[in-house]
C-alpha cells in the first residue's frame, strides 16, 4: 500500500498518463477469445492515432505481408487477437518510458529491458502452455511499470534510490523501500487500478517480488507444469525478470551479485531444468538466451 502522501503527490501530477478509454475497452473485450474482428475494430477506429499507429506496425517489415494493410479489421484478421493485445500495451509502454528519466541511455535500457522480458514472458508461456499468450506478453512487459513511473514522475527519488544502493551495496528493492517506503511493485500496482487494467495483470505487478504470494485463480489444466502454482502469470513474468538478468539486460537496476527476491517457484524451476532451458546452476542454457535474443531483436525493430 502506497503511503497517502505519496499518492497525493502522484495524484497532483497532471501530466500522469492514462490508457486511453477507447484501447482500455478494447483489452477488455480480448478477455473474450470468441470477441470479433468486426467488435474491435469499430473500437480502435474511433481513436484516429491509434488506428495510424497500427496501421503503421502492421504494414512494418516485420510482418512482411504481402498487401498493404489498408484497414483495422484486415490487420486484426492477419495479426491475430494475442499480437493485437501485444502491440497495443507495447505502444502504452513505449510511450510511458518516453516520458523519461531524461537520461537518454536509461530510458532505451529501460525500453530494451521491458520489451525482452515480454518476449521472455510469452516465450515461457507457449513451452509451459499458458494461455493466452498475449497476456503473458504483456505480463512481461508491464510488470516493473512502477520502475518507470518512479522514473518519469519521482526523478529526485529514482536517482536517490541508486546513490542509497551503491552507498549500502543492497538490492534494488530493498534500496526503495530506503528512499521511498515502498516499492515499483506498490508503484506498479497503484498505476494498474488508476488505469483499471485486468485484475490479474495488476497482481502480477504487485506480487513478483514476493517468494511467496497468495494464490489467485487460474483455468490451467491439472496437467500444466502451472498449475500448482500460487500465481502462475506472476511466476512467468518473475521467471522472464531472471532470464534478463542473466541475458545482461538489468544492468539499470544497479544489481550485479545482489538480486531483488522473485517469485519463482522450486517446482517451475526443477522443470526448466528438466527441460533443458536452466542448468543445476540456474544458470539459463546459452542456446536459449539466443533463441531469446533473436525474437526479441525482431520486435525491437517495431515502430513503435
């Protein structure tokens, strides 16, 4: 729970940005797999900018379709309902760490880190069967939001935070709660429920830190490797914040040796061993910090 204080002083921002109504009401009818094209698209072409800046990704390289995409609903039908949630949170992100720290370099390390551990966070969830993938893409890439709020709007904390942990040699999170009672987590989840996001994307926010959390409800099958876990979303998002840890991409953080305690269960870990994606060491399989790498570069080269 944020101290009051510092929810008045984030509430007299008045630049905070919101979602969008229009592309808040649009994630919210994805939480429906059978929602139409047709329903979506009448949405996000009411939002002039939005509809350009789809149009925009979708006609990039990356997708490589042979015809101009010409319309919402054709990119919706070609994309797909995932890449469409993915796209859409990924301009939300892109934008909120435009807005700063206003140290050029930070903001693209923080840029780089929040898109790889979405790519992270989906990858993971299509080799452990988690459904929809799009969720846990955007798990991923909004996770550590409060990293960036703490950036764009408590500049003189943000940099505090990095002078206490050098001074201390303590992890980062523990270095937050030092300067400012609390954590990006508490950060995080504060901005979650202000912009009314998907209950479970805001528990993910919240909870990714804590070794142990409270369950909450998953429709996983029985079977899943998942299944058993107190917050199997959170545990994906933790899990791809470890795997940018080791692929070099934390290094904002200020954590070398030191790291901030995650959510990631024994029994997710004893599987990724099993399966050939984490050494006994914990370390990550270098064939897939590169399989990693590659799809992560493919979307970095998005215009976002």
């Amino acid at each position: 729970m944020l101290e009051p204080s510092l929810q008045q002083r984030l509430r007299r921002v008045e630049s905070l940005p919101t979602i969008p109504p229009i592309l808040l009401q649009v994630l919210h009818l994805l939480e429906n797999p059978e929602v139409s094209a047709s329903a979506l698209a009448d949405l996000i072409e009411r939002d002039q900018a939005l509809t350009a800046r789809l149009l925009r990704i979708a006609n990039s390289p990356l997708y490589g379709f042979p015809r101009k995409v010409t319309t919402i609903r054709l990119a919706i039908a070609l994309l797909g309902n995932d890449t469409l949630r993915e796209l859409l949170m990924g301009t939300v992100a892109y934008d909120f760490v435009r807005l700063g720290p206003n140290h050029e370099q930070l903001r693209e390390e923080l840029w780089r880190y929040s898109l790889y551990c979405a790519v992270a966070c989906r990858w993971l969830a299509r080799r452990l069967g988690y459904r929809p993938l799009g969720e846990a893409f955007v798990a991923g890439l909004l996770h550590d939001i409060g990293v960036l709020l703490a950036a764009a709007y408590l500049p003189e904390e943000f940099a505090a935070i990095f002078r206490y942990q050098a001074r201390h040699r303590i992890a980062y999170c523990e270095a937050e709660l030092a300067v400012l009672g609390t954590t990006h987590a508490e950060l995080g989840f504060w901005l979650a429920e202000r912009w009314g996001l998907p209950e479970v994307l805001a528990i993910v926010m919240r909870d990714h830190h804590m070794p142990d959390p409270p369950p909450y409800p998953s429709s996983l099958p029985p079977h899943s490797p998942l299944a058993q876990l107190n917050q199997p979303l959170t545990a994906l998002a933790a899990c791809a914040e470890y795997l940018a840890h080791h692929a070099g991409l934390r290094a904002w953080s200020g954590e070398e040796q030191l790291h901030s305690p995650l959510y990631f269960p024994t029994a997710l870990r004893q599987h990724l061993v099993a399966h050939g994606v984490l050494y006994e060491s914990g370390e990550p399989e270098p064939a897939i910090l590169e399989e990693l790498h590659a799809e992560y570069l493919q979307l970095a080269n998005i215009p976002w």
